[in-house]
C-alpha cells in the first residue's frame, strides 16, 4: 500500500494534536487537585468551567488514543478524513480551548465548516459548535443571512451572543431588528456594548437597547456596558423582564426604573454603575433576596437610621463609595460574605471599623481596598483588620503613596500577627519607589519570622497609570522570592501617563 508524504504530514499533525491535548489536561488536573472551597466565588466559578473543559478534552483525548490506528500510514487515511465521531469530540475541545473565540470575526465553526465536504458534514451536524455568534455593527454586510444560518445550524442549543457597538439611535444598515429580536430570544447568554452615542442623537425607541424589551425565555446571563449615562428612558419602559431564567444582570449605566426587580426574583448576581437611592437598594434586596454578588457604585441618598438590612447569601460586594456599608449596618446581616471591594477612605475605613465592631468576621476571606490617593499617612484599617480572623488574602489597588508606612507600621510587633491567616498579598497599579519595595520585604520577612508567613505576592502595573508613580524595580524580585514560595509580577506594559 502506498504512503504518501501527506500521510505522514496528517501523523504528525494528528500526534501534535494528542500531545498539547494531554498537555492541558495534565496541567488542568495540577490545578483541580487543590483544594479551591475557601477561594472567591469568582475563582470557584472558573475552576467549574476549568474542569468542564478539562472533561471534554479528555473526551477528546480518548477519541483520539482508541483511534489511533486511523492515524497509521497503511490505513492511507489523511487528518481531513478522520471518523466522525473523532472530528466532532475534536471541535469540541477546540470550541471549549478558543479563549480569543470572541475577539475574532471568523468563528470556529465557519473556519471547520471551510476545510473540506467531510468536515463541513460533521460541521453542521454540531449544534454546540455554531452556538457562539459575535454581531459586530462596525462590520454590517451581509448579518441578516449569518443571522439566519447560525439560527439554523444551532439546532435549537441556546447561544453565547455579543453584540457589539450596538447603536443608540437608528440605523440603516444589517441586522434588521427581527433579526436581532431573533437572537435575544435564542440566547443563553447576552453581552451587548453600546456605542459611545451621546444625548443628541440618542433615540430610544430606534435604538438596540429598546429590542431588550422582547420576550428572552433562555437568557440566564445579560451583561451591558458602554451605554451613555445621559441617554434617559422613556416613561414607563421595561427590560429584561421577559426572562424568568435570569440570574446575573450586569446593567452599566443604564437606568435601574427600567427593571421591575418583583419579575426577575431569581436574580443571583447584580452589578449597576449608576447611583442607587436607598429606596431602590432595598426594593432590590427585597425582591431579589438570593444575591451571591452584588457590585453598586454609591447610594446616593442620605440613609434613615433604619434598622439594617439583610442578605443573607451574599457572598462578594463591591462599593466604590461608602454607604453601602452603613446600609447594611453589621457583618450579621450579611452572615456568609466572603469578599468585599471598597474604596480607602478615611470616611470608608470608619464605616469598616463600625462594620466588624464587637465580634469576629469570620466568614470574610478577600479584602480589597482601592482608589488610595494623596494620603500623608497609611490607612488605618489594621484595628478593623483584627476582626478579620480568616482573611486570606488582602488586594490594595490604585495607590499612589503610602506603601512605605502602612507596611513599616505593620512589621511591628504590636501588628504584625494581625490577620494571622493572611496567604495573599496583591498590589496592583501600585506606586513603588525603593523605600516601598524595601518595606514590603520587611514585612514579608517579620510575617515569616512570626509563622504567618505571606505564601503569594502578586504586582502589577499595567497600561498607563499617573506619571507620579514609581514603577517597580525588577532587580528587587530575587529578594522577593526568598520571602514568598509564589510570586507574580507584571509590569511589562506600564506606561506613564504625560502630565501634559
């Protein structure tokens, strides 16, 4: 029988393949081995996807070991001929290994469909792999007719869709909204960016945003962004509510009257950009009681005095001003929050202090205080931290000055075992000069001398940060590494900002 030199291209191909396939799962069960119970809820939501991905390469992989003689030369078969059954366990894997899917205008079931008649049949008897569409209305030829044939060949699974620079005012070009209407009520999953419109040439009803008022039974998962916080709504308007499976709501800046909170009660995670009144945060906690996560930018309000208010399965909050805290008075009526994102206010930091008076938090695991500017002295949230007993890791971000003294203060040996379970430190857009980098070794070695040693640091500067800030020296890390089994550092893309 003959063998061809395609035949042997194919091998090492399809042996490539296997070889990078049991790559990633070796590497996928190194990091399902550990014990993740303790993590934010965000890492145990990736670490689920992890080992979902993880099955289906392995079911990949399997196919491809049993099949193994598929791949021998005197079979004379080719890669573009592989079984079936093999081809689609290979989409698969592909579909679930393509993280940059979304940033690309060819989807992978297009680029599989084109290779030859075999693999465009096995192609189009995958549903799941026509399943992730991106409309992008910088790119508008021809939509209605993709529109249709993804709708098509999904057969039915409901899709991942973004939606991007959707228009706030008409256009005149593809998709129709029939089409667009057609694909929010197909859609398991919404990510819809705004163009940047301003009031102007805002037109609600001509606009994406009004087709939100359709029908969508699948949708589990709505996130918008970019949509301009002068664009008001017409009276009386309402989105989203037509979805009884959905669970996380991420609005932006869009308005909260546009929601009837009593009709989407399953709600599980929320996030808004707009100031909350404390009327609407208390409609909202009411009607939607089963919040894990919850992420406000203010309220905007004075607050009553009221007695406080109670999540009781909220697990993650994040407020960049600080009344949320007041609002729910005590740590007790938020009995399983694990981690909290606040601003490093002198105004915040008295809220934290009363927040965890009196008793213990210990449910808290993540701490992150961001936005620390122009301040003579560190923040003093070390007595608020001794209430803090199974912190595990602590994330300061957007910080310009006061590295040096909050961690020459908390070497010492009134502070140094305060948080005695703290694992993680990270620092992010951080400045650092050399007297900062020097304290932070300090610390590191007082922590490990008092056995409550820091066991990952995590830095980075990226993209364009202040121009007062002192990017980190690199030479400093081989210290680093004596004091801390992990560390991370990523300053590859900073850039100073030109004050000019």
């Amino acid at each position: 029988m003959v063998y061809h030199k395609e035949d042997q291209a194919d091998v090492a191909i399809a042996a490539k393949a296997a070889a990078e396939l049991k790559e990633f799962t070796s590497l996928a069960q190194s990091m399902l081995s550990v014990d993740w119970s303790a993590a934010p809820p965000a890492m145990r939501a990736a670490v689920v996807d992890l080992r979902g991905t993880n099955d289906a390469v392995q079911r990949a992989l399997d196919v491809l070991v049993a099949q193994a003689t598929h791949f021998a030369p005197a079979s004379n078969r080719t890669a573009a001929s592989l079984p079936g059954d093999v081809l689609h366990e290979i989409f698969r894997a592909w579909l679930s290994l393509d993280d940059d899917h979304r940033s690309s205008r060819i989807p992978s079931a297009f680029t599989a469909a084109s290779v030859n008649k075999h693999w465009r049949s096995v192609a189009l008897q995958s549903g799941s792999l026509w399943a992730t569409l991106i409309i992008d209305f910088d790119h508008t030829n021809d939509l209605n007719e993709h529109i249709d044939n993804v709708l098509e060949r999904s057969q039915g699974y409901p899709l991942d869709l973004t939606i991007l620079k959707a228009p706030l005012t008409g256009w005149y070009l593809e998709p129709s909204a029939d089409h667009i209407a057609r694909l929010l009520s197909a859609s398991r999953t919404i990510r819809c960016s705004f163009s940047s419109s301003s009031e102007p040439s805002y037109d609600f009803d001509q606009s994406v945003l009004a087709i939100f008022q359709t029908e969508l039974p699948l949708a589990e998962t709505i996130i918008c962004s970019n949509y301009h916080p002068g664009c008001l709504l017409p009276m009386g308007v309402q989105l989203f509510t037509l979805s009884p499976k959905l669970r996380r709501l991420e609005m932006g800046s869009i308005p909260l009257d546009a929601v009837d909170w009593s009709l989407v009660p399953h709600l599980t995670a929320f996030a808004t950009q707009c100031f909350v009144t404390e009327e609407q945060l208390r409609i909202i906690c009411t009607s939607c009681p089963r919040l894990t996560d919850l992420s406000l930018f203010d309220i905007n309000t004075p607050l009553s005095g009221v007695a406080a208010h109670s999540l009781p399965y909220l697990e993650r909050l994040r407020c960049d001003g600080r009344q949320a805290l007041q609002y729910f008075g005590h740590h007790t009526s938020v009995p399983v929050l694990q981690t909290i994102e606040i601003p490093c206010s002198a105004q915040t930091l008295l809220q934290l202090s009363t927040f965890v008076r009196d008793t213990p938090w210990t449910s808290l695991r993540v701490l992150e205080l961001h936005y620390i500017w122009n301040s003579d002295s560190p923040p003093e949230f070390l007595h608020a931290m001794r209430n803090m007993p199974n912190l595990v890791e602590l994330r300061l971000t957007h910080e310009t000055d006061c590295l040096t003294k909050f961690f020459e203060r908390w070497q010492t040996a009134e502070w140094v075992e305060v948080a005695p379970k703290l694992r993680s430190l990270v620092l992010r857009q951080c400045s650092f000069p050399t007297s900062a980098t020097r304290a932070l070794a300090a610390f590191l070695l007082a922590r490990k001398r008092a056995n409550a040693k820091v066991r990952r640091l995590e830095i980075v500067q990226a993209g364009i940060v202040p121009y007062e800030t002192d990017i980190y020296s690199k030479w400093m890390t081989p210290r680093l590494r004596q004091l801390v089994e992990e560390v991370f550092i990523d300053t590859d893309t900073v850039e100073l900002d030109d004050p000019e």
